[in-house]
C-alpha cells in the first residue's frame, strides 16, 4: 500500500525504513533512520537514465532489469535482516518504478510491506513547510564562552524542551567551532535531522535553543524557523570575561596548534593585524588563555552586533557567576518562568 507521507513518517517509528535511491542521492539527505539498500549504484543510475533519455522507457526497463536480475536474492536478505519483525517502509525518489518494484519483490518473499506515495520528494516538501509551523521558542543568548551548551543540557536534565542545534549541525558556530567534531551534514541533511527532532517535541511547550547565527558552520537554519529564532524572547546570561576565557581554554587547549591556527587564519581579516600577530605569539608560548582573550574581542564584538538588532524589550539580561550549572540552570529558569514564557507571550512574537 502506498502510505502519504505523514502516514508514513507516523509507522516509521515502529518499522524500519528502507531506501533504495543510489548511494549519492542518500548521502545528500535521506529520512533519519533510514536503512539505505540501493537498487543501482550512481554509475548504474546514470546508466538507466541515458538509456531513457536517449532512447525510450522500455529500453530503461530492460537495461534496469539486467542490472537488478542478479542482485535479487541480496535484496531480499538484508531486507529480511532490516525487517526483524517482517513489516517494513520503501521509497524511492517519486514513488515510483524504484520502491514499486523492490516492494513486489519484498512481498513475494513474505514480508508485509508499505511504500511513500511521491516518495522523497514529497517528504522533502513536508519537512521545509513543517518550519513554517509556530513553535514556542526561547532563546539562550550569551558571548562566547559563556557555557551556553552545558546549561541548555542542564535544562533538558531538569526537564525542559532543549533543541541543540550545534549538536546536529556537528559545529560550534564559530571559526573554531569544526574542531573535535565530526564531519558536518549536508544542508539537506541538517534540515532532515532538525525536522525529526522538533517533531518529536510538544509544540504547545516553550523550546529552548541556543541563540546562533543564520549559518553553523556549512549549514544553514531554515529561514521561517530562524526567522522564529530571532523574534523570540531571549535570556541573555551575562558571564564576566575572565570565566569565558577558563572555559575556552579548557575546551580548546588540548588541540593540535595547526587547528587553532588556521581558526585564527579564518579571523585574520576580522581581527586588528595587530591583535592576530600578538595570537600567533601567544599560540606558539601555548598562552591559550591570552589567545582565547584577544579572539573575544572580535567574537564579542561580532555577537552584540547581532544581539543590538533584536527588539530590546524581549531581551532579558541575567547575571551568571561561578560554575554550578545545575544552579545557573535554576536561576535561568526562575526567570523564564517570572516572565511566565510561553504560549501566548511568545506566539504573539511569531
């Protein structure tokens, strides 16, 4: 049967998902989760798609069918090892011949199987205009260093909504921010990952997120929920600058220098060319507290040039000290929830 997508996505929290686009169209964005077993490999893709081009679809038929013939039995056996309880979801691209054919085939060997009407492509449409939906959000906000991060775990610890947007972008936001991190998604794939976590959330419920910019790194927020981002309410916590530098030292100091170096290298141009020749000096005597503190000062600058093109009145600012985060966790949301954030207050700004 072949399910809509919001069917589809609501079965797939209890079946597996199988895609059989090739490996390239996967590795672009594919639904979280997803389980890839490719009906062509990208050269075998291309093929077919010349042979429909050039000639006609029957000749694409038969071309794919020679290409698939000998593969059969490995689809079925590790569509078997995926469907650990005989049920399982398939797409392709649009729905059509690619998912149509691996479900017969799946079906023939006795597994009970769906498909995603349109298939990805409708998929992709749900997901960018799932940003568009109202959230109850709450932003984070604070200079570099500030502990931003810990707090907001601190905050899903004591029970609150928290979407770690850094987290899934694999990046900390800044020049520095790719180090000790994974490779990052695609923009597709971000977009995906954001779509399943926010989906999971209660939107009738106030979501806490760090306070970033349009860009993490390589990808992007999608511009109606980053627009959301920077209508909300915004708690500022206020860390002095000498506990910012504690933090980014520790962080920072047990990387290789080439990596802080060429993150400075990225910020020559927004530093004074005084100010990055006294960081080089200082990264090469390993003064990583003085490179930290000649680094803020473009990194503050930078962030309260952003944080000056909010609407005052729905920045709150809290003094933050010492290092209990699950106390400055507290203290933050007392103040949250003075102002008695939520569903009114902060759809009113969206």
């Amino acid at each position: 049967m072949q399910l809509p997508v919001k069917e589809f996505l609501q079965q797939s929290s209890g079946k597996p998902v199988i895609d059989v686009r090739s490996p390239g169209e996967y590795a672009q964005g594919h639904i979280p989760g997803a389980v890839s077993i490719p009906l062509f490999t990208d050269e075998e893709r291309a093929k077919v798609g010349t042979k429909y081009k050039q000639v006609n679809k029957e000749a694409a038929l038969l071309a794919g069918l020679d290409i698939v013939g000998p593969k059969m039995s490995g689809f079925v056996k590790k569509a078997q090892k995926t469907a650990s309880k005989g049920e399982v979801l398939v797409h392709c691209w649009r729905g059509g011949m690619r998912s149509g054919s691996f479900a017969w085939l799946l079906q023939t060997a006795g597994l009970k199987v769906d498909t995603l009407q349109k298939g990805y492509k409708a998929y992709r449409t749900e997901v960018l205009q799932f940003f568009g939906n109202p959230f109850q959000l709450l932003v984070l906000g604070g200079k570099t260093g500030s502990g931003k991060t810990k707090l907001l775990r601190e905050l899903a610890l004591q029970g609150e909504q928290v979407l770690d947007l850094e987290a899934l972008a694999h990046h900390k936001g800044s020049s520095f921010g790719a180090i000790g991190e994974l490779p990052q998604p695609t923009v597709e794939q971000f977009e995906n990952d954001l779509h399943y976590v926010l989906s999971q959330m209660d939107p009738e419920k106030r979501i806490w997120v760090e306070d970033e910019s349009f860009t993490i790194g390589t990808v992007r927020i999608p511009q109606a929920f980053y627009l959301q981002m920077r209508n909300a309410p915004v708690i500022f916590i206020d860390v002095l600058k000498e506990h910012r530098i504690h933090r980014l030292v520790a962080e920072y100091a047990d990387c290789h220098p080439s990596l802080l170096e060429a993150a400075l290298e990225r910020i020559k141009k927004r530093l004074d060319g005084v100010l990055y020749k006294q960081a080089l000096e200082a990264l090469a005597l390993t003064d990583y507290a003085k490179v930290a503190d000649l680094s803020l000062f473009y990194y503050d600058k930078a962030y309260l040039h952003g944080l000056s093109k909010r609407d005052p009145r729905s920045i709150y600012t809290l003094a933050i000290q010492g290092n209990d985060v699950s106390h400055n966790a507290r203290k933050v949301l007392h103040l949250a929830n003075e102002h008695k954030f939520g569903l009114k207050q902060i759809s009113s700004n969206t």
